[in-house]
C-alpha cells in the first residue's frame, strides 16, 4: 500500500491539472479550435529568441564537462552573482552570490525552504485565494497550513484575521505576489503593514516568522504597477522566484531562493536550505537552464501579448454582465459566478466548450479563475460562447 500521505492527494488530485486533461480529451472529441481552456497557467508567448541563442553558444562556446557536470548545490558561484547583481541594479538592494540558491523553480525552492524551516506541527499561515499547491508542500514536511480569508472587496490580504491567526507556533508566512489566482498586486500599504504586523508578533512571542514571497509573476505587471519587492519591507523574507513565466520556460524547472543576510540565523539557514536540496532530490538546479537564464538575465517575455489577452477578456467579460475587478499582474481573471455554487457553474460552462477553475480550488468558493495565457484569437473566439452562457444566468 502507498503512504498515508500520498493516498489523500492521489485522491483529491488537482483540480487544475485534471480540468486540463479533459481540455485535451474533449479537443480530440470536437476538435481543438471548438474547445476554450482557460484552465492551466501554461505560457503563451514564446520564449525570447535569446533563450534558445544562449543555450547554443553554451554547448558550443563553454567546456561540456562543466557545463553538464556537478557544482555546488547552491548552483554556480558566477551564476549567482550574475542573479544578485540583476536584483542590486533593479531595487538597490546589496546581495551577493552567498544570498542565491539556483532552485528547480519555484515550486522546488519552496519545497527546499519549507524542509529547511519547518518541524512537525508548526504553522504556516497564507492568504486566501492561494495556490493550491501551498497545503501540499507544507504537509510534505508535517507542518499545519493557517489559511486567512479572503477579502472580496479588492483581494488584498485580509490583514486583520492574519494578525488574530499568528501563533506562538507560526514559522513561516506564504504570499503570492502578483497573485495567483486573482491577479491582484500587493500594494505598499499592505506590504507595510504587513512588515509591521510580523515585527510585532515576533517580539510578542519571542519567535522568528519567516516571510516566503513566492514571485514567479512579478515581470508580469500591467498599467506602471510596481511590485513591491518584500526584503525592503521586513528583515525576515525569503524569496522564491522562477524564470517560467518571465521567460516562458515552464518545463525547464529553473529559479532561485534569495535568503538576505538580515534574516535571523542566516548562515545556518543558508547552510540548511543548500543541504535541503541536496537531500531532497534535487541535488543541484539543471546546470544548463543556471548558464542560459545567467545570459538572459535582463531578457523579458512580451508582456504587451498578455496584456491585449487582459483587456480584451476582462471587457469582454465585463460586456457579458459578469463581475470581476481588472488584474494587475500575472495572466488570470478571478470572476465571480453568478451563482454561489461555482462548480455548478464550471460544469454549465462545459456545455459550450469553456474550461475554468472553480475558486473553491483556492480556497474562495463563488468564483472562477480563467487563465488568458492563451491565445488573442481564442479569446476572441470564446467571448460569444461567454454570453451564452451568461444569458443562462439572466445576466
């Protein structure tokens, strides 16, 4: 028999990834162009034409046997650098190549970080909606995930109930900025009084609160946003971040972890995350995606393309009476259903092709995420589909 563990999520399998396993089910069915999967967060815009120029002067230009062989798990020394040196010219910060782990994206740097932080039962508080991936990494390593509410009048943190959940046996905090599902951009406000929130806390209860900034969206923002960049805001922060979506490379599984010097036990931290990684499996990031996004380093996907997705998505949406505030970054739309029974809702969309995720993946029932990652003429596609089924509704 399997483990405990793995028999709960082999029976509650992602919602996510199984909507998109009926997307191709139901394209061989009715033909691809008659299907509008707006379910899974998969890259549209292809990768900048320098990704695929570095990889080749790498195996051409650099010696194989250190380009495929074993480094140090915390990744190449220059490569690391090259990662601190971006971040000091963008937010006039002073890292160094001893603050970056190279990580198997961001889903394995935060795996690496919980196993570094976490013993049985402590807590790790997220803000709903979140990733639905977060409760399964946290119990990986016995921890308890804490989730805090959601805010339905603009989806940011609902701060109040986070500070009333903050226990003496919280470790970590999880955010997601630019949000996923929603969207949404933490502002300065927040991020402040976050900051604040977690200062006090730890001074209440004589504890260390690492804060975990998962940031795979933050190049996708729109209209002169800022993402707010968390280590400015509170000595505690650890980020995760991963080149899948800022340089459409999903399937090559390469990120970091930032770990500031300011971070209580630093060195030990440190030193536990890169043991984390070796121990976990992962042993190293893939040596030839660390050299190729160290080349890239200041390459940018064509947000634009994202962006003519948002707007033309959201008004269209908008013009088919259906409720929804107007992303910030990342490439989704969390709309609320005009039904409380989301999933009632996601299964009448079905009847005319259109795959969405209902919000009750993310722990915020009564809405749906569409993921507009897609392409333009898909969108433009669906939209009458949209309306027909808001007319169900009576929208």
């Amino acid at each position: 028999m399997i483990s405990e563990k793995m028999k709960r999520l082999a029976q509650n399998n992602s919602v996510i990834r199984a909507m998109f396993e009926e997307g191709q089910n139901m394209a061989r069915a009715f033909g691809a162009e008659n299907v509008y999967d707006f379910s899974l967060g998969n890259p549209s815009v292809p990768a900048p034409a320098g990704v695929k120029d570095a990889i080749v002067d790498i195996l051409t230009e650099e010696d194989s046997l250190m380009v495929h062989g074993y480094m140090s798990n915390v990744g190449y020394e220059d490569v690391r650098q090259t990662v601190a040196e971006n971040l000091n010219r963008r937010f006039g910060t002073d890292f160094g190549a001893g603050n970056i782990i190279m990580t198997v994206g961001a889903a394995g740097g935060l795996n690496v970080i919980l196993k570094t932080l976490l013993n049985p039962g402590d807590e790790v508080l997220t803000f709903a909606p979140y990733f639905t991936e977060y409760g399964n990494y946290v119990m990986n390593y016995d921890g308890v995930l804490v989730v805090v509410s959601p805010n339905t009048v603009d989806f940011q943190p609902n701060l109040r109930e986070f500070a009333e959940k903050i226990t003496p046996k919280t470790k970590a905090v999880i955010i997601n900025n630019p949000n996923n599902p929603t969207g949404v951009v933490y502002s300065h406000e927040t991020c402040m009084e976050l900051g604040r929130i977690l200062r006090e806390k730890q001074k209440e209860f004589g504890t260390s609160i690492y804060l975990i900034s998962d940031e795979p969206y933050r190049e996708l923002a729109y209209d002169g946003v800022e993402v707010p960049f968390l280590t400015k805001y509170y000595a505690n922060t650890i980020v995760g971040y991963s080149w899948s979506k800022s340089l459409s490379l999903p399937g090559e599984r390469i990120g970091y972890l930032l770990i500031p010097n300011e971070c209580d036990d630093f060195e030990l931290v440190y030193t536990a995350a890169s043991i984390a990684t070796r121990v976990s499996g992962f042993v190293n990031a893939p040596s030839l995606l660390q050299r190729a996004v160290a080349r890239c380093i200041d390459s940018a996907t064509d947000v634009e393309a994202y962006n003519r997705n948002r707007e033309a998505l959201y008004n269209g949406l908008k013009d088919c009476g259906f409720e929804c505030i107007k992303p910030q970054g990342a490439f989704y739309l969390f709309v609320k259903t005009p039904t409380p029974d989301e999933k009632e809702f996601v299964q009448r969309a079905k009847k005319y092709h259109i795959l969405v995720v209902p919000g009750s993946s993310f722990a915020c029932p009564g809405y749906v995420r569409i993921a507009y990652c897609v392409s333009h003429d898909m969108i433009l596609r669906a939209l009458p589909h949209f309306k027909e089924l808001a007319a169900e509704y009576g929208l």
